[in-house]
C-alpha cells in the first residue's frame, strides 16, 4: 500500500508541475480533433439537418472541426496529424501500477519517450461516429455497434480488460483529485466502446482493475490550455484557438432548450457575437481542469478564470453542474441521449450489497462524460440509472463557444 500511496503522489507531483510548466507555452498546440458525428438528431432518432431557426439547429454534425487524419508509420505506431502525437498502434491490458512499470522501459519503433496519455491526450481518440455498444445483453456484441476509435488504424477488442463487451476502459495518467466509490483512489479512462470518461478505482477488494493501456509519445504541451480573459465577458483558450463565454446559462434546460438557448443568444448579438455554438463533446471536454475537484479544493473541475453556478445536487449539497454539448451518444436505442461533461461530481445511489441500501455519492469524479435522455423528468430516475445509480438531471447548464482567429 506504501508504494501504491508513493507512486500516486509522484505521478499527481509531475503532472501538477507539467500543467504549471507549460500551460503559458501552450499557443496553438492543443488542436481539437472533430467528433465526426455527421448525422443530426432530434429527441429519439436521426432526422434530416435542420435549418437555422428550426428545432434542433445548431448541434453537432452542422459544424466542422479539424477532421481525424492519421499516418500507419508501419512500425506499430500511429501518427495522429492534428494533434502531433504519435500512438502505440496496439494495446495491453494491465493494471495501473503494471502500467507504470511498463512504460519506463518501454521501446517501440526505436523511441523510448513513450507514456501514458493524459485524458486530454486519450480523448483526442474519441469519435462519435460510434454507437454504444450498451444493451441488456452485456457479454454479447450487438449487431449496430461500432467503437468510438478509427479501426482502420488502432487495434480494438470488445471486452479487451474485462468480461462484459463494454470492458474496454484505455487508461489514463489523469488520476482525481478526489475519491470515488465512498475512499477509492481513482484514475480516469476513456470506454471505446460505449463512448464516455470515467473514473474507476485503482484498487478493489477484489484486486487491481486492469485497462486497455496504449502508449503515447510527442506533443507534451497538447491538453494544456492557455487562457485570455478579454475583459468583456469571454475567455479566449490560444491554444485551442477557441472563444468562450466566461459566465454560463445560469440555468438548467433540456437538450432542445440548450440549442435554442444558443440561437436566441445570437439574435441578441450576445456580447458582439452572433456566431456562438453549443459546444461539441470534445470542445467542451476541453474546458475541463483535472487539477481541481470539489473534494480536493472546493472548486469544480474548470479554471478559477471562468465564472460557473453552484447548484443543490440530489442530497440537497453545494455541488457544481452539468454541462450539455452539441454531440448525441448514440446507442442501440437510437439518439435519444445528449453528451454531457461533469464539471460537479459525477454523481450515482450506489446500493450496499449486504444490506440493499443506497447512498448518493461521488461514483464517476468530477471530469466525467457522460449521456442523459435529451428530455424528460428527472423525478422519473429517484434511483439513477445503471449499475452505480448514475444521477440522471436532463436539465443541465450551457457555456458557448465560438471560434476565434
């Protein structure tokens, strides 16, 4: 437990003094990666792109980003020629401190800088062109499904470091601040095949989790941003070449509202701008700041630059919101469920096996992605949804954002 404990710290101290290194050296070198999401949708399905000042105009698929575009070095790496980083082609499954140890010693194609990616670096990877491959049926792969990762050029396996299909969780470096699960130390991992981030313990009483781990090298300055505050109400990120607003809805709406919440703003020429968006899964995403988290400093998971609501969550605590994005998760039910980051704690009613009571707790971390029903009554979940209880709120907050050269 010593060298566990010890380990944790040496990682949080060296990511804590790379963030803070670099983040004013950033400029330009955090080059968002496009969803490709290339199909619209409403509350439940697919639907024909809408036309601006239509229901559901403005989500994901109607904008464009840096398209994925990746070189097979044929040597088993992968250059990713957004981002600049260069991929470990395959994968391993193993525990966190197996991955640690791994990596020190690690040679591929004659480089010997490789590590384990950060979130940011792992979220890079994500495309929603995916469906998630989530059923009833958890040990057997639907026929619809399709992974969240180009198999044209990275392996993949459903069930690669687990028994369910789902059990495809590529880790991270990123551990929380926080804890998880009622004390667990956590780290955080990117789920392939059913397209969200979470947190999962590093140890269980059942021993280490094991992860799909894929090693990365390249770009250590991509995920770190580099904040201006423009004095009239938005945050300018250089290295992502994005405009934010700096204060956010101040409400809650569901997923249709957030998208005319966004289109009214710009008939109002909302701080000089009519060209604001909601945000898609991997912009959003970019806002998130892992070194802060509401049991660690009191703080949500984003930068102190940028103004965010305090909310009561489900135990009536000061907690922090949701956020909705432009990007659908669709799964075998179709579209019927919006991507949201966890800027709060990514809540869930966990149940005691022994004694079948639940109890409303942290299960994800703060910096988790997740997905709710678009629409509904969130009195409709008193227990959550899923096997950890996940809280289902469907009126989550909005920051937009808009591109700026």
């Amino acid at each position: 437990m010593r060298r566990k404990i010890f380990t944790l710290i040496m990682v949080l101290t060296s990511g804590f003094l790379q963030i803070n290194a670099q983040t004013t050296s950033a400029v330009g070198q955090y080059k968002i990666v496009d969803t490709q999401q290339q199909k619209c949708y409403n509350n439940e399905a697919e639907i024909s792109s809408p036309a601006k000042g239509n229901a559901f105009y403005g989500q994901d698929a109607q904008f464009d980003g840096n398209q994925a575009s990746y070189t097979d070095n044929g040597d088993g790496t992968i250059t990713d020629n957004v981002t600049g980083l260069m991929w470990q082609k395959g994968f391993e499954a193993m525990s966190y401190d197996e991955a640690i140890e791994k990596v020190k010693a690690f040679n591929l194609a004659n480089h010997t800088d490789w590590r384990i990616p950060s979130i940011k670096e792992a979220y890079s990877l994500m495309l929603f062109s995916g469906v998630d491959a989530s059923s009833r049926q958890m040990y057997e792969v639907p026929k619809s499904a399709k992974p969240f990762v180009d198999t044209h050029y990275f392996d993949f396996e459903y069930g690669a470091n687990g028994d369910r299909i789902i059990d495809t969780q590529m880790m991270s470096s990123t551990v929380y601040k926080g804890k998880t699960m009622g004390g667990n130390s956590t780290v955080f991992g990117v789920n392939l095949a059913d397209g969200r981030i979470k947190g999962y313990p590093i140890s269980t009483p059942r021993g280490d989790k094991k992860h799909t781990v894929r090693f990365v090298r390249g770009n250590v300055n991509y995920g770190l941003n580099n904040f201006k505050d423009n004095n009239d109400g938005t945050v300018s990120d250089l290295a992502t070449s994005l405009m934010w607003q700096k204060n956010d809805s101040e409400k809650g709406m569901n997923w249709e509202e957030a998208l005319a919440w966004v289109e009214q703003k710009n008939a109002e020429n909302y701080l000089g701008h009519d060209d604001w968006r909601l945000p898609n899964a991997k912009e959003l995403h970019s806002l998130l700041d892992y070194t802060n988290a509401p049991q660690f400093n009191h703080q949500a998971a984003i930068n102190s630059i940028f103004a965010i609501s305090e909310i009561k969550d489900e135990a009536n605590s000061s907690n922090y919101p949701f956020f909705w994005s432009s990007t659908t998760l669709v799964g075998q039910r179709g579209g019927q469920q919006a991507i949201y980051m966890c800027f709060g704690e990514a809540l869930g009613f966990m149940k005691n096996r022994r004694t079948n009571e639940t109890t409303l707790m942290d299960v994800h971390g703060a910096g988790a992605q997740r997905s709710d029903p678009k629409v509904g009554d969130p009195n409709d979940y008193p227990q959550g949804h899923g096997p950890q209880g996940d809280v289902i709120r469907i009126n989550n907050y909005v920051r937009m954002v808009r591109d700026f050269k």
